[in-house]
C-alpha cells in the first residue's frame, strides 16, 4: 500500500468515526423529549423533568462542539504535518529511541491538554455548576489536573519506554514481553488501586460502626461473602453524583461507598446496592472483564506487532524516518473501528452481567430496595430516561432504567 493511500484511509477513518457517533449521539437526542414510560413516572415531577431535559440538551450541544473541535484538530495534525514537526522537535534533544518517544508523546499530551482545558473548564464550572452538581474548587481542579498529568508521565511512560525497548531488543516478538508486563499491571491495579491510586485524589475513611454497617455486615454473613473492609470516600468534594465500586480479590477485596451515596439513599436501598455488587463478585463477572481485558490487549499488541515496523505507517504522517511511536500513532487510527467492534462485545456482555447481578440482588434481597436506589440515583443525576435502543446497544455498558426496572419487577 502506498503512504498517500494511507493517509487519506487515516483520514476516512478519523472523519467516519466523528460522524458515526454524531450520528448516534443525535439520534439520541431526538428522543430526549419522549413521554417517561408509566413504570418511571415517580423519577421526575414536573418540574424536575423540565430540568433533565433542559441538562440533556445542553450536554448534547456540548458535546457536539467539544467532540467537533478534537476532529477538526486532529485532521488539521494529520493535514499540515503535525506529527513530523512534533517528531523534528524531539528528536532535536536526543537520539535514543526511548528518550524521542517520550519527548513526543509528552508535547502531544500536554499540548492536547492545554487546548481542551476550557472545555473541561466549561464543562464543570458552567454547565454542572448551573444543574447543582459541581463541588470542585478551582484549587482542585487545577490539582487534579497537574496529579494526572505526572501520573501519565509516571505510569504511561513507563510502560511505554519498556514496550519500546522490547521491540529494540526482540522486534516483532516485542508484543509477548510487551503483553506479560502490562498484564502483570493490570493484575496489580485491579488489586490495589483503591490503596494507591484513589488516595492521591481522595479521602477514604472505614465505613464507621452504626446501623448501616450492622446491615451490610449482616447481609455479607447471609450469603457468605467474607468483607472487612467498607469504606466511605469523599466524592462530595467533587460532585453531588453518587456511586460505590467494589474492588480488589481475596484478603484486599472492599466495597467503596461515596459519601453522597450514603446522603442520597436509604440504608436498605444502600445495602441493596451493595447487593448488587456482590452479585458481580458471585458471578466471577470481575474475573471474566479482567482476563477479556487482558486478552483483547494480547490481541491488539499482536496485531501492532505485524504492522509498526512498516514505513509506510510513518510516511503516511509524512514522518521521513520511520519508528515505533509514529506507527503506533498511525496504527492508533487505524484500530479505531476494530476497537469500536470490541466494545460492542464488550459492553454486550456487561449489559447482560448487570442483569445477573441484579437478578443475585433480588433473590438475596428486597427487589423493591434495589428499584428505589435505581430511581433515586437516576432522578438525582437527572439522567436519561428514554434513551434510543441503538445508542444502548453501541454505547450502554450497563442497561437502561427501564431495562432494569422490568427485568426486576420480573423477578417479584
């Protein structure tokens, strides 16, 4: 294939993935004005669902603008050269492979940051500030920005100056070395993320005694799942948005609770959802998504391994001399619709694990708790109650309220 054949495939391939999901995200928004189905008429009164109207639209035409910008700024890279004037510049403060890619890799990062900060800026400071859900300082904001900058520094260049020095010392069969180290972190992460990543962001503090924990400590002895550690961690300091996660294996396995989880519901509705976390773990689904991770990274390391090498993919982004980061920007893009396709399955798979889990919450406890949570949380984010059945099927990981509510209600 020749380079300019390429490139313009590159091009194809960023413009189509734009309008596919404009499309989807409009189609959507189409049926932001449908009449709530009877079963969730208790969501939204009236005014309240004027108001998640209003929310949804104003997102959808913010995400169109801030969606609109990134292409227009990445066919504008890719149209006057970008990569190869960002490559020019690395390589003038060095010539070891490991140190060029890190160079180059960093300037794109920070520049991409720079240029979409007013959007993240907008975005949480106007139009979450104006529904009452932002709780960010401005102090905050700027922290969290400078703490994930240094982590992706950190982390990704880490892992990225080992995957480039394995292809130096072992060429296409980089992807085996490459494939061990990045399962062996994900293994790790999975494990300890709530002891070494969430504390650099928030605080978490064990759940303390009181009714609540008596029931949720009663509810794990009922179906004999060992948990000591419940924590509370402070997501009012960022959103009046509520969640809980569970995490970890064996002896590090805790559920995480935000304190606007615990604010919002009632205890029962909080152990219900608990519940349905269990059910997760019941069911092996957090070990099923972790070696499905681990398996479509294998896959997409393999498939790299075939193709960076190849000039062509650095040609194609009029970068002269070819190397690994600039076929691995190129073969970026290209897998762009295989990644798509993947996440269909993927997201297939974890609609119907959130049945499962659900379906687990009901038969070790009250169905009608876990309905109530589900409403309350659904109301309280002003979320979307009548969603297009294709955007659920491309972009749902979890299924809609409805969905939800009727699958319950089933089990009564």
């Amino acid at each position: 294939m020749q380079a300019e054949t390429l490139y313009y495939i590159l091009l194809g391939v960023v413009i189509a993935d734009f309008l596919f999901d404009t499309l989807l995200d409009t189609l959507n928004a189409k049926h932001y004005d449908d009449p709530i189905p009877t079963e969730l008429a208790d969501v939204y009164d009236d005014e309240k669902y004027e108001k998640s109207q209003q929310y949804k639209k104003e997102r959808f035409k913010f995400g169109l603008l801030s969606s609109g910008f990134s292409v227009i700024l990445t066919i504008l890279f890719l149209v006057f050269e970008g990569f190869a004037a960002v490559d020019g510049i690395a390589r003038e403060f060095s010539s070891n492979p490991i140190v060029i890619a890190l160079i180059f890799f960093g300037i794109i990062i920070i520049g991409s940051d720079l240029l979409t900060i007013p959007f993240s800026w907008y975005s949480t400071f106007v139009i979450e500030e104006k529904y009452g859900f932002n709780k960010t300082s401005v102090k905050t904001f700027v922290i969290d920005k400078l703490k994930g900058l240094l982590m992706t520094m950190i982390v990704g260049g880490g892992i990225l100056a080992l995957i480039i020095w394995f292809y130096q010392i072992a060429g296409e069969d980089f992807w085996w070395y490459a494939w061990i180290v990045v399962s062996v972190f994900a293994v790790f992460m999975n494990m300890f993320y709530a002891k070494l990543i969430v504390p650099l962001f928030n605080k978490q503090t064990a759940l303390e005694s009181g009714s609540l924990r008596t029931k949720i400590e009663a509810y794990a002895q009922k179906v004999g799942f060992q948990l000591d550690n419940i924590f509370v961690i402070d997501g009012s300091k960022r959103s009046t948005k509520a969640n809980a996660y569970f995490s970890g294996f064996g002896s590090e396995k805790r559920i995480t609770l935000y304190d606007t989880l615990i604010n919002d519901l009632d205890e029962e509705e909080i152990v219900a959802v608990l519940a349905h976390e269990v059910g997760h773990y019941k069911k092996k689904h957090i070990v099923f998504n972790l070696i499905a991770s681990i398996a479509t990274t294998g896959f997409t390391l393999w498939l790299l391994s075939l193709f960076v090498g190849s000039p062509v993919l650095s040609s194609a982004l009029s970068v002269s001399e070819p190397s690994f980061y600039i076929g691995l920007i190129a073969f970026g893009i290209l897998y762009s619709p295989i990644s798509e396709v993947t996440g269909l399955v993927m997201n297939y798979i974890s609609r119907k694990f959130e049945y499962q889990a659900d379906d687990y919450a009901s038969a070790t406890y009250d169905a009608r708790y876990l309905i109530s949570s589900l409403k309350k949380l659904s109301g309280n984010t002003l979320s979307n109650l009548t969603p297009h059945k294709t955007y659920i099927f491309v972009h749902y990981s979890h299924p809609s309220l409805l969905q939800r509510f009727q699958n319950l209600k089933a089990g009564i």
